[in-house]
C-alpha cells in the first residue's frame, strides 16, 4: 500500500514539472482577457495543456462503506478562432485522461477514462439585421449527472444549436428577437443506466429592449420535449412507467447594468411540467442574481434562483439554489482568491404509483408513503497564483452534502436485497496547473 501511494505521489509530481500545466477544475481562468495566442494568417490559435491532481474521501458519493482516492488528471486542447464580423468561426477541442489510484479500494481503478470535448461555433452577420449562428458541444465525461445518479458513471452529451436573431436597427439597437433550436442527447455507456438516456428537443423564443443603454427588458418562452428513448419498463423495481415530459415555461426580466457597480438579472415566469406518465409539475418559476464590482479587484454575486426539470422515477424536481460567488484579485493581480457556495433545496414529485403495484412491488421495502425532499450544500474556496498571464497554479477545496428526507431503502435485484439512500458527505483536495496561451 505505501509503495502504491509513493509511486502515485512520484507520478503526479513528474507530471507537473515535465509539463508545468493543470486542470482549471476550480474554475481559476487565465487573468489576461485577450489571450494573444498564435496567428496563422486569418486563424488565431489558442493551446492549452492542464494537469488536475485530487484527493477525494467519497469518490462514489455513498453514505455507508465510503471508498477514497487520489486521482491525477491530464488534459490538453486547442482553440481555433476566426473572428469577423460577417462571418465568424471557432473550433475548439481537447482530450484527457483521468487515472484513479486505487489507493483505498482498487475498485476505483475501475474509473479511469478517456475523456474529451469539442465545440464548433458558426456565426453570420453578428452585425446585421438578421443574425444566424449554428454550434455543436460534445462532452465526454464521468462527472455524476447530481440529481437521480450521484456516483461516476461513463457517458456522453451532444447539444447542438441553432439561432436566428433579428434586430431591426443593427447590433446598436433597442429591439431585438432571438429564436433558437436546440438538441440535446445523453447516453451512458453501462447498459444497468439506459433508462437515463434522453433526447431532448427545444424551441426557444425572446424578445428584448434596452430601454437604457445597457439595461434590457425581455419576454422569453421555451418548449422542450424530453424523451427517454432506451426506457424499459421492469429493467429495475424502481422503473416502471417512462418519465417523458413536454415541459414549457415563460418569463419576463430585466437584465443589464445599473451603475459601474451594479449588474442584475431577474425574472420570473410560470413553468409546467406535462408529463406524460409521472405526476406533473407546474409553478411559478423565478431567478434573481445581482453582480457587484466594489473595485476593480473585488467581485461578488449574489442570487436565487427556482428551477425545474424532469427526472426518472419521481417525475419532476424542483428546485429552490440560493448561491454565493466571490473574488479578489491581489499583489499586482498576481493571486485570485475565490470563494464559492450555495444552498438548494430540491422538491421531488411522487414515487411512481406503479411501482407499488407491479409484479416487482416486493422488491422494494422502505419507500412506500414517503415524501421526497433534499437539502443540498456546496462549498469551494481556492487561492491561485498566476505565474505569468498564461500559467497558472491553484489549490482548491470543495466541499458537498446532500441530506435527504428518504432515509435508507432496500431493492432486491437478482434475490439479492441492496441498501440504498440519497445521503452523502465528500470533501475534496486539489493542486491545479494550468498553461492557456
């Protein structure tokens, strides 16, 4: 065990000085706001190369038999940048790996990933009265999805976007009319997640105007339909009846600047969740976020927000974040100091009746007449020292709990009875190089 954790610790740190890079998983971005990058001719050419190393005291996010890890994560990308006015282009990508330890449990092994990302980018007369932009973002990953699945599981996401925009007097004018088209498609790679997978296809609307010069009024409406394309009735006690939702909302804010100092965002409008098989949601849905800028070297936001979504098994959550983020750069904007938290409580809907009536009902024990409610806190904080405008390292904690109303149940599967729950605690550690030129 101790040669394992020494030749982790001696792998991590020949890493990071042959590379001297890192992951911005803290979110520590790169302090210069016009990266020079590379031309080649017309193209600009942003690369850049990260290495992420973290300790984890519940990588599964459990609250019993919890497993901990080290972890080292290398992750290298380009950016591609047309810009212009007529016509625009950026493609960017990257491809990393993400290698467990098994310093704990050499199941964790298990996890490691190839892992990647692309996006490509298209926009057409940004200054004209039509506007057309097209993209494409694909991700890779095994990050938890944080609401039905809270442990590492392999999948894919896909979003692609498409936008027409009209603004009668130019870029510089009051009105303007966004519509858009989006797609989205999840998919895991372990067949036990199918019931997860989605398509998802969304119609979005809005019309603005800046009654000031940086302060906009909008009307906005969006219709989604969700559909769990992989859904098998029966493939687990616990899914039984598809949760494909139709849901709609719409709302009224005003966004923009008030002062030097003072940004906001608010909202608020009404959503619905038609489902067509689970129990349906409709509420008023809202969000209120102010941004201040003390000094040029301090920043805070502060907002709520209430939000909804569909999900398997309970129909629908709804939910109620409060959120806190906080930055302060420092010694000549050579550090930045952040500190990150919020707090949200997630309604759920009803536990699908049918599960209490199927041939699988037995199957299940502890659930029955229970009421879903979640407490959910996140916290972060991180300090990074910037090297250079382009080369940055950071060290980071994170901190997550989630406390649920439902307290430990049992699922048969294969006449084998598991003890399930929704509660966990997990703290994370993290060192951070990051190079973005």
């Amino acid at each position: 065990m101790k040669k394992t954790v020494m030749w982790a610790i001696a792998g991590v740190l020949l890493i990071c000085m042959m590379s001297g890079t890192a992951l911005a998983e803290v979110g520590l971005e790169t302090k210069a706001k016009d990266k020079k990058g590379f031309r080649l001719g017309i193209v600009h050419i942003h690369p850049a190369l990260a290495v992420s190393t973290m300790y984890d005291t519940n990588v599964q996010n459990t609250n019993d038999n919890t497993v901990s890890d080290l972890s080292l994560d290398v992750n290298g990308g380009v950016k591609l940048n047309i810009p212009h006015d007529i016509a625009s282009f950026t493609l960017a990508g990257g491809i990393g790996y993400l290698k467990y330890f098994g310093i704990d449990n050499s199941r964790t092994t298990d996890l490691d990933s190839l892992e990647g990302n692309g996006r490509l980018a298209l926009q057409f007369l940004r200054k004209s009265i039509v506007t057309f932009g097209l993209s494409d973002t694909v991700v890779r990953t095994t990050l938890p999805e944080g609401v039905t699945i809270f442990d590492l599981q392999k999948r894919i996401n896909n979003t692609a976007r498409a936008n027409v925009g009209i603004q009668p007097n130019g870029a510089a004018g009051n009105l303007k009319v966004n519509l858009g088209y989006a797609f989205d498609l999840q998919r895991y790679d372990d067949a036990a997640y199918q019931n997860n997978n989605f398509m998802a296809h969304e119609v979005t609307a809005q019309v603005s105007w800046a009654f000031l010069p940086k302060t906009a009024v909008f009307l906005a409406g969006s219709y989604r339909y969700t559909d769990f394309y992989d859904f098998t009735a029966g493939q687990s006690p616990l899914y039984q009846q598809s949760p494909n939702a139709s849901p709609i909302e719409v709302k009224l804010g005003l966004i923009g600047r008030l002062s030097p100092m003072v940004s906001i965002n608010l909202y608020v409008g009404y959503a619905n969740n038609l489902a067509e098989n689970l129990e349906n949601y409709h509420s008023a849905n809202a969000k209120a976020e102010g941004v201040f800028q003390f000094l040029r070297r301090t920043r805070m936001k502060l907002g709520f927000v209430r939000s909804s979504r569909p999900v398997t098994v309970y129909g629908y959550m709804a939910g109620n974040k409060a959120y806190l983020e906080f930055q302060q750069w420092a010694f000549n904007d050579r550090f930045r100091f952040t500190v990150n938290g919020s707090y949200e409580y997630q309604q759920f809907g009803e536990l699908d009746p049918v599960i209490f009536t199927s041939a699988q009902a037995g199957q299940i024990t502890g659930l029955q007449g229970q009421d879903r409610s979640d407490h959910v806190i996140r916290a972060e904080t991180s300090v990074g020292f910037y090297v250079t405008e382009w080369f940055s390292i950071a060290v980071a904690y994170k901190f997550m709990m989630r406390d649920s109303s439902i307290d430990t149940f049992q699922v048969t599967v294969n006449n084998v009875a598991i003890d399930q729950n929704y509660d966990f605690m997990k703290h994370q550690a993290m060192l951070n190089l990051r190079l973005s030129y």
